[in-house]
C-alpha cells in the first residue's frame, strides 16, 4: 500500500512530492531544501489537483509504515488532527472560513511532524480573503504546510504566488484513465474507454460516467438537444432544459450527501431520529442548512459548467471533421450529428460558437444567472 496509489499520469509530480515527504523523514538523506512550507498546486480540472495534494498531506503526517493505513483512512476522512481543509461549499470562499483555517495553522502539531493545512480551489478566493492567507504564509509557522489547489498559477495573487513552490500537473491520457477505472472500480474495457474519452481524461467525470447511467443519459440527452436547435424556440426550450438537466445532476450527488450530513449532525447534537429539535438547537441544524443550500448553488453552476465543456467536446468535434480530421473525434457515438452540423455551419460559425461557450462559462464564473447564460449562448448557434 502507498499513498501515491490510483494517481495517474503525474509521474513527475509525484517525484518532487515523494522526495520532500522523504526529506522531512531523513529516509531518503536528502538536505531540507527539498521541503518548503507552502506549496501551489495547479493543473486543469480532472487533472487530480486535490487527490495529489491529500497524498502529499498524507505522507506527511504518516508516522511510519505501521500507521500508514490509520493514517490514509483519517485523511479520506478529514479527521486526521493534525489536517485542517478548506473546501468550497459556497461559490467563492468566505474570508471568516480563511481566517478560521489560518488560526488552527499555528496549532502545534499532535501526533505527527507537521501540522498540514489544505484549500481546495484557491482561486476562488476574492483578493481581500487572499491576503488573509498571504500572512500566514509570510510568517509561516515552523512545523506547519500549506498545500493549495487552483487551475493555474495567474488565478492566485501575485504575492501568493512569490511564497509557494508550484507543481504543475498534466491531464493523463485516455488509456492511462481508463486503465485507472478498470483498475478501481471493475468497469469493462469498453466502458473505461468511452467514459475516458468522453470525459475528456477528466477523472472524477470519468467515474461518474463509467459507474452511473444516469450522468451518461444525461449528457446524451444534453447534446442530442443542441444538435437540434433550428429556431429561437429551440434554443429558449434548450436552455431550460440544460439548466434543469445541471439541476437534477446537482441533486443526484447532493441529496444523499445532505441528508448524511443531516442525520450526523442530529446525533452529535443528541436528537434522536425523528424526534422534534430543540429550541436551543434549532440554530445549528438551520447554519447546516444554508451551507447546504450554498453547496446547491455552488452545485448548479459546476453542472452547467460540465454541460458547457461537453458542448465545447462536441462543436470541437464539428470543427475538427470541417477540417478534415474526423478520425479524431471525441463524441463518436454522435458522428452523423456531427457530419450533419459541419455541413450546416461554416468553419468560422464553428468557431463563433465555440468563443460562445467560453464566454458562457465566463458567466457563469462571475455569477450571471445560468438559465440567462445558457439562453444568450444557444441564440448564437441559430
């Protein structure tokens, strides 16, 4: 067993973090400047970015080969004491939530070498949050490790950027993701290769593409609809239904989450299953409910923003059969959808269209609403 299991396609990243976590063991005899205390990991989405940074983190806190299995399961847990996470529940991260974490940094570790504070998503924080943040890492405590997350180096602050030591990460291939779904999760050869593919080597899409019909249907359904736009009542019906296809995904991987979340808090707080909640209590159940409603909204625009990314598969698709490539495909299944709007459109409103998803998705980042989003996009495919 190793902490760096079931990353893939990051072998050189690996390296550099295999070799600072052995640093600060002495294992390997290497001088400390292998270590730092602040490290930036980017890399495109599904790229593995918060799976490399919990491994780094866990091989830090390992006390040895005879701890390592409590240690893995404490960290999948985030019940490790000495692990202090910050991820993004909301739409950007809240400056109190930084705060929070930055105070628990100058905790003395308790059971291991470093005390390991992670944030997923840096880029989401506004710049007053991040210069919360910039004084920690300024004046860092001795045995504590910032390890942040965030798709590029240019969306952190510049002064963020001068006090961390970057990784860059590379999406893996088809083949080395597919191989990782066999590998983890039994799935078929076909079935590996086709959620890789469409997935475009983004790994938890993938998962979800490999291990649930419905993600699938969903995103058939998405394309089949766009494909079919000929009017400006296709593309007001289409985007309404693209925004409820983001709605019910978002619901199918929150709804049984909440409701976990729900029961466990009710039993640290001492209700019993089905009984009436306290007056006393009544505010700690309703703070778990906003965050939940927070996380719903955070949910719905990262739906839309994968519905976006598959159209961009797609109307990629059509520029590259345009150009005469169509061996090389993404969205195979939908080849003669794909000849069909090639052969409507011309290369430049391919094109047009596809600077239309990017503005989209830059919408969407600055919260314009997604249906309003979504309906200015698909009035330019008409």
């Amino acid at each position: 067993m190793t902490v760096w299991q079931g990353l893939v396609g990051q072998d050189e990243a690996i390296r550099v973090l295999r070799t600072a976590a052995d640093a600060t063991a002495g294992a390997l005899g290497n001088t400390v400047s292998d270590m730092t205390h602040a490290w930036l990991i980017t890399g495109p989405a599904g790229s593995g970015r918060s799976n490399l940074a919990f491994a780094f983190a866990t091989a830090l806190l390992n006390g040895g080969a005879d701890s390592l299995e409590t240690t893995m399961a404490q960290v999948k847990a985030r019940t490790h004491p000495d692990l202090g996470v910050l991820t993004t529940q909301k739409v950007i991260i809240s400056i109190d939530d930084v705060r929070t974490l930055v105070t628990s940094s100058h905790f003395s570790p308790s059971v291991g070498r470093y005390r390991v504070m992670v944030i997923e998503d840096a880029d989401r924080m506004p710049e007053r949050t991040s210069n919360v943040l910039l004084k920690a890492l300024e004046e860092p405590p001795e045995r504590t490790v910032w390890i942040l997350c965030a798709p590029s180096e240019a969306d952190v602050i510049p002064t963020i950027r001068s006090r961390v030591r970057s990784i860059r990460l590379r999406m893996p291939s088809v083949e080395q993701v597919a191989q990782l779904l066999i590998d983890t999760h039994g799935v078929d050869p076909a079935t590996a290769e086709k959620s890789a593919r469409l997935a475009q080597s983004h790994i938890g899409m993938a998962r979800r593409l490999a291990t649930s019909d419905d993600a699938l249907s969903r995103r058939q359904e998405t394309l089949s609809l766009v494909f079919g736009i000929r009017g400006i009542a296709d593309a007001m019906q289409g985007a309404k239904r693209l925004n409820d296809i983001a709605v019910e995904d978002a619901k199918a991987v929150s709804n049984e989450r909440d409701e976990r979340e729900r029961e466990e808090t009710l039993r640290n707080l001492g209700v019993s299953p089905g009984a009436a909640i306290p007056p006393a209590l009544r505010s700690h159940v309703k703070q778990l409910e906003d965050d939940q409603k927070r996380r719903a909204t955070r949910s719905v625009r990262d739906g839309v923003d994968r519905i976006l990314t598959d159209l961009l598969s797609a109307f990629r698709d059509v520029l590259m059969y345009q150009l005469g490539s169509p061996s090389e495909i993404i969205n195979r299944e939908f080849a003669a959808e794909i000849e069909s709007a090639a052969e409507r459109l011309t290369p430049d409103e391919t094109l047009n269209f596809v600077d239309a998803i990017a503005v989209a998705q830059k919408r969407i980042t600055s919260n314009v609403t997604p249906l309003l989003s979504l309906e200015a996009l698909l009035c330019t495919l008409i």
